[in-house]
C-alpha cells in the first residue's frame, strides 16, 4: 500500500480546502438557522465534488475512495455539517445507485445527485430499529402499479434536502424466518414528492445543527416497479454495503474535526499568556497537544488504508469499522483536549472550539454506534479464526 495519496488525489482536496476557505463568514449564521444554504450546495455541484464517487460514464468524475475521504477531511475541517451530508450524498447514495441502479435509474438520479438542487437521503433507521437495523417495521405491498411502502424512518439526514430517498422497507409477501431476520428487506428509490411521502419537522440537536436530520413519513407512498434498488428481498446486503463505506466517511470527518480543534487549541495557545508565558510553554498542554496530533494521524492511516482497499476491490469491511472506531472516538480526546487549552473561553460560542466538540460526538453515533463498530471487528475476527 502506498501510504501517499496521488498527485490528482492531493489536487481534489486543496481545490476543496482553497474554497472552503470561503466559508467562514456564513457558518455561525448558517448553524443558528439549522440549514445549509442551497447555494452553497449549488457551489459543491459546479465543482464537482457532489461527483466525486460517480464514474465518468455516468457524468461524475470517477475520483478514488482516497480522494473522497480527503475531500471530506478538507469539508469537516471547515464545516462539519457541510461534510455530513456530502458524504450522505454522494458516499451512501450516489455510491448505491452507481453500484445496484439500472442504466435507466443512474440516468434519472445521478444528475439530480450531482448538480447541486439538493443531497440524497439513506432511510434505514426507524424509531424502534437503529443497531439492529433487520428488526426493521416499514412495509412494501405490491400491487398492480407499483409498490406501497407504509412505515417512519428516524433521524434521517439530508431529509428537508433529497430530491431521492434510498428507502429500506420489507417485502410485505416474505415469509417470516427467525433464522434470517433480514428476509424480505427491499431498497427503493423514493422521490420527494412521491404520493405518501412527508418530512417530518426537523430534529433540534447538540450539535451538526446545519445538517438536517428529520423523520421521513412513508403512509402508503407509491412508487413504481422500477423504484426497486437491486433486486427485491436484497436490500440488506445494499444497505451494508452502503454503511461500510459511509463508515469511511465519518473517519475522514473525525480526522478533519479533530485537525482543525489542534490548530485553533496551537493558535490560542500561542497567544494566550499565564504566569509570565504562554502556556503552551508548560508541559501537560503541549503533552496533550502531541498526543491529540498522534492520534489524528494515526486516523487519517486508518481511514487511507480502508479506502484504499475500496479503490482495489478488495474486502474493506472491517478496516471501514476499525478506521471509525478509531477515528470517531479519538475525535472525542482531541476536542476535548482542545477546549481544556481554550480553558473557560473554550466553553464559549464567541471562540467556535465548543462547535468542534459538539459535532464530533455525534461521529460515535452514526453510520453506526462505537459498539457496533466492535462487535463488526470481533466478528471478523472469530470468523477469520
């Protein structure tokens, strides 16, 4: 493994850094409103970066798993709302659609995915099933035009945003089998404005408050044959296959939020005097500030190495789930190392450190919790033994 991304990877990602730059000024009003403005998504399709993962065949510019994830460092560096539904967007929804979708289905959604009118929506989650995402309730009932898809769907991203919701619902004819709790499980492709389908208000959260997250109400929504993503009874394993590599998104995130806590935690430090010098002079802050940039590091390697198993088609299950673990938890240490350097100003809004350490908890959270992401590890372990 190359352990240096290419030179076309290295040149994505500081276009992105050079643009995002840009950002500043609108982020604090943008996080109080609770929404990303829609030009600023327009933006990430005119450069391509809503693209990223779609070949060029299909109009994207067919960039590598690598690139993506130093896209979305560079986008949660700056903004991580703005990265979150990114790589809702383009890693678990563009990425199916290229993956399982027909000629017909990636001519029809890509281009709306891509363009910037607004970010795809995965909807696996219910109120009563996040973890043990087989258990579950929505329901599709064929019928003679279509398809009837009844169920809610819980803190789903990108919601208020989705021309297109990937929607996991069971197939109301499968037979019920203990042995296989996952029978059944279908992915569709719902717009918007199907009949049925309505947004929930959108959820007030701790932090990520620019990127939306609200409930998706399905009350016999209808949908078409060719609203079936794959094939019927096989959305499970579409499902998996997207979380695995959304998992490398939220590492990439991680790495990006925790990157940018050390450099503000080095920029205040600097200036901030105590007892006659800086305090980054003494010994417990700088010894912190060097473990926090060790643990960044040590990250970014982790998600690099899943993402470059992806680009060679080779298994990336479980280093998906080790870079996540890894990444999202040492995201918690470092912000929180960060705001202990800001001191009583780094629970204050005027400084921005406290939004850093309220999105990064969310990062133990999504695409699967900490202990998922263990228990993912542990199988393949036992199954390798």
């Amino acid at each position: 493994m190359n352990l240096l991304p290419s030179r076309t990877d290295r040149e994505l990602a500081m276009a992105v850094r050079s643009w995002a730059m840009g950002l500043d000024a609108r982020i604090a009003s943008a996080e109080d409103a609770g929404t990303l403005p829609q030009d600023v998504v327009r933006e990430l399709g005119d450069l391509g970066v809503l693209g990223m993962t779609v070949p060029e065949a299909d109009g994207g510019l067919g960039a590598s798993a690598v690139a993506f994830a130093l896209v979305l460092e560079e986008l949660a560096y700056r903004w991580p709302s703005l990265a979150v539904g990114v790589s809702v967007n383009s890693g678990i929804v563009a990425g199916s659609l290229v993956r399982y979708g027909t000629v017909a289905q990636r001519a029809r959604w890509l281009p709306a995915l891509m363009d910037g009118r607004g970010l795809g929506a995965f909807a696996l989650t219910e109120p009563s099933s996040g973890s043990d995402a087989a258990s579950l309730r929505a329901t599709a009932v064929r019928d003679a035009d279509g398809w009837r898809i009844t169920g809610r769907k819980q803190f789903i991203t990108n919601a208020r945003y989705a021309p297109l919701f990937i929607v996991l619902a069971r197939d109301a004819a499968a037979m019920a089998d203990p042995a296989r709790p996952h029978a059944g499980i279908t992915a569709f492709l719902v717009p918007a404005d199907a009949p049925g389908a309505t947004v929930g208000p959108a959820e007030a959260k701790t932090g990520l408050q620019a990127s939306d997250t609200s409930a998706l109400v399905l009350e016999d929504a209808r949908v078409g044959d060719d609203a079936v993503l794959g094939e019927v009874g096989k959305g499970f394993a579409i499902a998996m296959a997207g979380l695995d590599g959304g998992r490398i998104g939220i590492a990439a995130q991680s790495v990006g939020i925790a990157g940018a806590a050390i450099d503000r935690a080095v920029a205040y430090g600097r200036g901030r005097m105590q007892f006659g010098r800086s305090i980054l002079e003494f010994e417990m802050p700088r010894f912190a500030l060097a473990t926090a940039r060790t643990e960044v590091d040590a990250a970014r390697l982790l998600a690099h190495r899943a993402a470059w198993l992806r680009d060679q088609g080779r298994p990336f299950t479980r280093e998906a789930s080790i870079a996540k673990l890894y990444a999202s938890e040492a995201a918690q240490r470092v912000t929180y190392a960060a705001v202990q350097v800001f001191g009583g100003y780094g629970f204050m809004r005027e400084y921005g450190i406290e939004r850093y350490a309220r999105d990064a908890r969310a990062t133990t959270l999504y695409e699967g919790t900490s202990e998922v992401q263990r228990m993912v590890i542990a199988r393949s372990l036992l199954t390798a033994a």
